[in-house]
C-alpha cells in the first residue's frame, strides 16, 4: 500500500483535514494542558463534594452543642455537668475515683 493509495483512502482524508486536525489538538490542549483542564475541574469538584460533607457534619455538631447548652441553663444541670465531666467538688468535699483493673495500663514484664 503506497502512499496515493492512502491519500484515496476516505478516513485518511478525514484525519489530514485541517479542521479536525486543529479541533482535535485543541480538545486535548483544553482536557489536560489548559489551566482550566478536565482534570483540575474534577480534582476541583471532589474537593467540593468533600467540604460540603464536611459542612453538614459540622452543622450537626451545631446543633448538638446548641441542645447541649439548653440542657446546662439552669445551676443544678451545670453543677452536674461539672462534677461529672471535669470532677469538680465543693470545698468541703471528698471525691473518690475508683478505677477497674481492665482500665488500668499496666506494663507487663
């Protein structure tokens, strides 16, 4: 097969058209070359998908710290609260922690 067999050929003369050859390396210059590429633009809504995941995890973490507080409005919710959470006492008390072998670290030998 020469080459003016080739040229006969009509999808040769399809590929060696100017237009297409022209929109062809523009397609790829825009998918992969450009600043604004295919490839960035889905790098770009991944990176979307994850923060609005991570903001709907936060707004429920509003939320929760918003209920958390309604229910530490009045002084006997947040006294118990304080001695629970951050063993916290009156000045004439004593506060005994007692802890659980299983909950020890202890080092083996």
């Amino acid at each position: 097969m020469g080459l003016k067999e080739l040229r006969q050929k009509k999808w040769f003369k399809l590929l060696t058209n100017t237009y297409i050859l022209v929109l062809t390396l523009y397609a790829i210059w825009m998918a992969f070359f450009d600043t604004n590429s295919l490839l960035i633009h889905l790098e770009l809504r991944r990176e979307i998908k994850k923060l609005e995941q991570q903001k709907e995890f936060l707004k429920n973490e509003i939320t929760k710290d918003k209920e958390a507080l309604k229910g530490l409005s009045t002084p006997e919710e947040l006294e118990k609260f304080a001695r629970e959470k951050y063993y916290m006492k009156k000045d004439d008390e004593e506060i005994f922690l007692i802890e659980y072998e299983d909950s020890l670290k202890i080092k083996k030998d």
